[in-house]
C-alpha cells in the first residue's frame, strides 16, 4: 500500500510514511502522551472560522456552536478570531465568558433553561435568549420583571422543512422538540412587543446537522424573512434573523478531494435573502468549524478472529468517540505509520474494550494488516468527539493536544483514577 493510496487530507497528511498533523508526526504525540489522545490542528480551525468571516461581512454574526467542542483553549482561538458563541447552557454560558466572547455576541438557545441559566445570562448581558415555549418566555418575563432588567428576546421557529439527515439530528420538522410553530413565534414576539421588560430583536432557526444540499438552507432562510416582514407589517421590526448552521463535512475519503464545507457558497445562499430584507445576518456553525481539525489517535490492543470477523480492539472506545454507537456514524481510520509499501489489506471491526456490543468505532473496514502496537488515527473527529465523551465503564476521558505549525500545546490533561472519585464528599472520598 502506497502513501498515496491512503491519502491524507488538510494538514493531516504522511511525510517519510508518518502521518503528521500540520509539521508533527502523530505517532511522536502518541508516545509522548499516550493513548487513547485527541489532537487538533489550530491552522484547520482558524482557517475554516476565517472563511465564515470572510465571506459573512463586517455586519454579519457568526456564533460558534459551542456544544461541538467546548475545550477553552479552542472557544479562546475562536473568540480571539472574533467570532461569537451559540451556547445551550449555564455551563456553556460559562465556558464562553471564561474564554472572552463579547456578551452582546453571545446567543443563548436551548428548550430547557433553568432559571439559574436565565439569570446568568442576564447578568451577563449576553445578545438574545432564544425562547422556545410559551412557558419559557412567561419564566423569562418573571425573571426580568423582578430584576427590573430589560431582557432581549429571540424566537426560534420551526419551519418544518424536511432534509436528508440522521433523524436525531434533523431538528426542523414539526414533530421535533425544538422552537415553535409560526404561529406560536408570532404570538411570543407580541407578547415580548408589549411587556415593558422585554425587548423582541431577532427570529431564529435550525433545520438540523450535517446537511449536505443547499436547498433546505435558502428555504429556511426564505421562511424567517417571510415571517420576519409579517412580524414587520404588524409593527415589531426585527434586529436579525438567525439561519442557525447545520452544513455537513465529509466523513468518508471518497469526497475528501472536494472540500466538503463548502462554506462560502453555504453562507452565500443563507445571506443573500437576509440581506435584501434589511435584516442583519446572524449564522452558528459548529461541526464545519471544528470537524475535520481533529484526529483520534488510538493503540490495537489485540487482534481476534470470531467466525468470520476479524476484530481490532484497540483503547479507544465508546466512551470517547460516541458517534459511530449513536448514529452509526462513520469516521475514516488510517494508519499513523506506514511499514510496508505493498501489502493485502483485511477487514477488520475496531472494537473498544468496553462491555457493550455496540462499543465499535468502525465495521467491515478494510485496512492493512494490523498487530498489537499499531497506531490508527480516527479522523473528523473534531467537532461531537471529545464533547461527547464519558466515564463509562470507569474509563478515563483522554488528553487533548493543540498543534500550531511544529509547536504543541496540551490543552487538555488526561484524567487519572483520582478524577472518578473527586466530586465525592470529603469523607467518602478518604474510604
């Protein structure tokens, strides 16, 4: 197998038959941290936040979706590049104070808010709360009212568009537990119109994750302007209109010669109604920021033959990469260290060592013939990877590592035995 038939991509590419991420070869990282190590590169990051910017405007927001990757080292990077930050909870409110997003960039979304969250966020005087419930906004209203503090108010819609997606990331259709019927956000934006303590600015909404035509996008981007000038005709004149995010990255190597993201014709085709209606732009991508920016690097373990499967269990598992258990998803896996150059490639299932038949981070993947030691990168793995994980199992939660150019930054420590007992009351904790 040639270094050319695995194909690298981005700044994930083979130099001397390693695999480096940007001027670091992995397989240095993994010795010197260990495995299971998540590892991103910083120029990915910047790059892909750069071109939303870029191609948005000066007058456009675009919010970070932090529950893609939430590691403050990275929600700095992004602030610092001057994007804003979508969060979905006091804790994530937190994490993008902590890492210096300006509030008035700060959109708070999420049907749960808890009245402590409520009022973090109007300490904080973040941009908009998006209400999602006639309760929500009467709890908000309450809230204000006692804190005599104008609360600034969003809606998110559901516009019931249908898309091609996982169905437990297709958020936008009526059956869905997010935002409120046209009806309904029209009703709480003239409800938030006449109360003295909130101030209605923006009408928002998300159709799902990882869509891949632009179609649905213009379609909801069509729908909140029509809303919006409905809104405008009754007297409530909106500041924005959030189109949400949800654009996919490719997954599989197959598509990685055409840059999945496709961002600026993404932020074009949402925009350009926008724009035309007057309103100002507000946009919150995630996964295409951070996706593909980050590797998993894990170690084979054993190898097995079962029947007719032969299995690769490595140290990597379910509890840190939940997405291929979840959704079925699947990350492209390559070999970190290229010995042979001509070789017949098996099919393996990469199995992790927890007591779950579905803990498995790829099946029926074709890959060179794999013994103990060897090292796989799980790439993609950037955005709902490490966010995603657990202590399942009593397993540790891995380090994460930051590389810019030759330099590497750990960003993250690897948790030891003591984390799996350190919330425990002081006394329970010395048994």
């Amino acid at each position: 197998m040639s270094v050319n038939e695995l194909g690298g991509y981005g700044r994930f590419q083979y130099h001397n038959n390693q695999l480096h991420c940007e001027d670091v070869p992995l397989a240095q990282l993994a010795a010197a941290e260990g495995t299971p190590l998540y590892v991103y590169s910083q120029a990915t990051i910047l790059d892909n936040a750069r071109a939303y910017l870029k191609q948005a405007g000066n007058k456009a927001l675009v919010c970070y979706a932090v529950k893609a990757n939430g590691n403050p080292t990275i929600l700095r990077l992004l602030a610092e590049a001057g994007l804003g930050a979508d969060v979905t909870s006091g804790g994530e409110l937190f994490l993008s104070r902590h890492a210096g997003f300006a509030p008035d960039k700060i959109i708070y979304s999420g049907v749960g808010k808890l009245r402590h969250e409520i009022e973090a966020a109007l300490e904080a005087n973040i941009r908009a709360l998006h209400v999602e419930s006639e309760m929500e906004l009467a709890q908000i209203a309450a809230i204000a009212t006692e804190r005599q503090q104008i609360a600034r108010i969003g809606v998110r819609v559901n516009p019931d568009i249908p898309v091609e997606t996982h169905p437990y990331i297709s958020t936008g259709a009526a059956q869905h537990k997010f935002g409120v019927s046209p009806e309904t956000a029209v009703s709480l934006l003239h409800t938030a119109a006449q109360h003295p303590w909130l101030q209605p600015v923006g009408l928002a909404a998300h159709i799902g994750s990882q869509i891949q035509a632009l179609e649905p996008f213009a379609a909801s981007a069509n729908f909140l302007v029509s809303l919006a000038d409905e809104l405008s005709a009754g007297g409530i004149r909106l500041e924005y209109l959030d189109v949400g995010g949800g654009l996919g990255v490719a997954y599989e190597s197959e598509k990685w010669a055409v840059k999945s993201e496709k961002i600026g014709a993404w932020v074009n085709t949402v925009s350009q109604p926008v724009r035309r209606a007057g309103y100002r732009l507000v946009m919150e991508p995630g996964r295409s920021i951070v996706a593909e920016a980050g590797v998993l690097l894990t170690q084979v373990i054993y190898t097995k033959t079962q029947g007719a499967k032969q299995f690769a269990i490595v140290d990597a598992a379910m509890n840190d990469l939940l997405r291929p258990t979840l959704y079925g998803a699947y990350h492209e896996i390559l070999p970190v260290q290229v010995r042979r150059t001509s070789e017949v490639r098996r099919t393996y299932d990469v199995v992790g060592p927890i007591c779950e038949t579905g803990d498995f981070l790829a099946k029926d993947r074709v890959l060179p013939p794999l013994a103990p030691g060897d090292l796989l990168a799980i790439t993609h793995v950037g955005a709902y990877g490490f966010a995603m994980s657990s202590n399942y199992n009593g397993r540790l939660r891995p380090a994460e590592l930051l590389i810019d150019g030759s330099q590497t930054h750990r960003i993250r420590q690897r948790q030891t035995y003591q984390h799996l007992i350190d919330t425990l009351p002081q006394a329970e904790s010395n048994l």
